[in-house]
C-alpha cells in the first residue's frame, strides 16, 4: 500500500496485494485473511533534522520526500516500520538496534559431497542501546523477546543443538525465502557490553545447510553461486528483525562447495 501525492487536498492510497497475498488469495480456500497491517517510512531521509535542525529539517522532510509506490514483493516492502505504543502519550527518545555480538569465527561455510555432519554457525545478536545514549534501560513496549528471521529456504536451515530442524517455518513464500520465529534471551548486566542495561536481549541461533533430504544440491549451487576454480560459492544473507522494535540486521553468509 502506498500514498500518493496528486497535489491536491485529496489523499490517494494505491493498495495491491503482495504476490505472497496473491498466492494465497488464489487457493480459494478462506486463508487469505487481512488481520494486521504496518505503515513504515522507508522512504524518509531523517538524517535532514541532524544536518538542517527541527524545523528546516521537518520542511526538507515533507517538501522533498519522495512517494513510494505500493511493492509487490513482501521481501521488499516495509523496511523501516512503525511502531505502535501501549499509549499515544509516550514519547521515546531512543529505538534499540540489533548489533552482531561475540562473533568469534567468519560465517563462511563450507561443505562437500560427503559431508554427514552438522555444517552450520551460531549467529548471536544483541538488541541493545548505545553506551552514549545514557539511557539504563529500554522501553518496556520496546523490548525484543523474539524475533523473525528470513533465509532462503533452498541454502540455509535453522539447526537445534547440532541437529537441523526441518520444516518448522512460520511461512515459506513463492521465493523459497523462510520465515522463523525464535525467542530471545536475557542479557541485561554488563557481561555483554561494558554497561548494563535492563531490557537488552539476546538472540542466538545455529544457522547451516541442509545435508538430509533435500541436500543442498549442486544444482542450486549453480544456480545461486559463481564459480571459482573448481568449487561455487554461494553469497546469501540471514535477516534478524526484532518483533517489538521493528529494527533488523542483515547477515552475510557464504557457503563454499
């Protein structure tokens, strides 16, 4: 769904279906349900208010802000979303973000035809503040307990103790891209930083390839990798969002043949 701006005092919403609310729209069946929806800003520059101040920021903003058409892809769409508070009297100064943590090992992975063993790395992220913000703790309506993650489903799997879990997305659209849902944990004291803060949480999680059925093909090696020498290498990335902040991280990950 997008606004557009006719210059007029009317105000148009351009509304289409993504083509994972087309796909199911098409079954026919009743599972095509609206119940939600996000508004975001992905198209807003808001670095305008550091360079220009409040109020000359706040006019560059609204004069020059380019309108976003209504995306299709659901990979695409909403980027930066807004939130919505518990009451519209809060003010919050300061959104967390999700920031890797301890990565102690490249998140290159490498496997081969006769592999039967787990091929995968933890991921650890941090939903956290900034040292320099002063803040002692994150909004309570802020605090990411789970998260989403995204990965195409045809290279990366989620792994549980070594082991790789199948099957346990929350959806799987028309690109193979996955959808997973984990919890996080508690990292409040300064273990974790140098500083503690109270609402700062922890998500890690083992990610690799699949080598049961279907294995990571040579097939889809060639179709997603470049060649190199003799082996593919596959460049492909993770995405982490935190469920109540709305931020996100993007991953990189290369598998090696």
């Amino acid at each position: 769904m997008g606004f557009l701006d006719h210059t007029t005092n009317n105000i148009v919403i351009d509304a289409v279906l993504t083509e994972r609310g087309r796909e199911l729209l098409s079954q026919n069946n009743g599972s095509f349900q609206v119940a939600f929806f996000s508004f975001g800003d992905d198209e807003v520059d808001y670095s305008n208010i550091l360079k220009y101040g409040n109020q000359i920021g706040k006019e560059k903003i609204e004069k020059n802000t380019p309108i976003f058409e209504a995306q299709t892809n659901e990979n695409l769409a909403i980027k930066h979303n807004n939130i919505t508070l518990n009451s519209n009297k809060l003010r919050i100064l300061y959104v967390p973000f999700l920031k890797k943590y301890a990565e102690t090992s490249t998140t290159i992975i490498s496997v081969s035809a006769s592999d039967t063993t787990a091929k995968f790395k933890t991921i650890k992220v941090l939903s956290t503040l900034d040292s320099n913000s002063s803040q002692t703790s994150i909004d309570a309506n802020l605090i990411d307990t789970e998260f989403y993650v995204t990965m195409n489903d045809l290279i990366l799997k989620p792994y549980l103790n070594g082991i790789e879990s199948i099957n346990s997305y929350k959806d799987l659209d028309e690109n193979n891209i996955a959808t997973y849902e984990f919890s996080g944990t508690t990292a409040e004291d300064a273990s974790y930083e140098s500083f503690a803060l109270t609402g700062r949480t922890l998500f890690e999680q083992q990610i690799g390839v699949s080598l049961t059925s279907p294995k990571i093909s040579l097939s889809t090696f060639q179709k997603f990798g470049n060649l190199i020498g003799n082996s593919y290498t596959i460049k492909t990335q993770i995405e982490i969002i935190g469920k109540s902040s709305g931020s996100r991280i993007i991953i990189p990950i290369t598998v090696t043949q």
